[in-house]
C-alpha cells in the first residue's frame, strides 16, 4: 500500500491529482498520514477533488480515519491515517 504524507502547507490540488494518479494506475488502497488539524483539512479537501477526478471514470474513492503512532524527529506522535480505497 502506498503511504502519502500531507501537511497543513500542501497543495490539495496537487495532492488530489497524485492521488488520482494512484488510482488510475490501478491502486486500490492509499494511505494518507496527517498531523494536525491544517494537514487533516487540505488531505480532505484533496479526498473530495481527487473522487471529483476519478468520478467520470467510474471509480467512487471511500475515506476511514484511524489513528497512529508515528516518529517524528525522535519524538512519538500521534497521526491521523486516512485508508482511502477505490469502489
């Protein structure tokens, strides 16, 4: 599975279309990790225009959050992960 990290200063539309290209490559499932609320709010708004990409194809993308325990210069945080999956 592949694993995209997004922060709070990333571009959703750039996001949205490597996600896109992902699915179109024939990925079923994608990791996204986030830390924070900026990074949470710009990898959803790139959900929403990434299934708008893919929706003329046929391909419907479904989100479920979890959390997780990550490193971060030496330091344990807790992420969000989002598991994005292509229906």
């Amino acid at each position: 599975m592949n694993v995209m990290k997004v922060r709070s200063k990333s571009t959703p539309q750039k996001v949205a279309g490597a996600l896109a290209n992902l699915f179109r490559d024939n990925e079923t499932e994608v990791e996204i990790q986030v830390v924070g609320a900026g990074a949470l709010n710009q990898a959803i708004k790139a959900i929403a225009i990434a299934r708008g990409y893919l929706a003329t194809s046929g391909v419907n993308l479904v989100c479920t959050p979890a959390f997780s325990d990550i490193e971060i210069d030496g330091e344990e945080r807790t992420a969000i992960k989002l598991i994005v999956e292509a229906k």
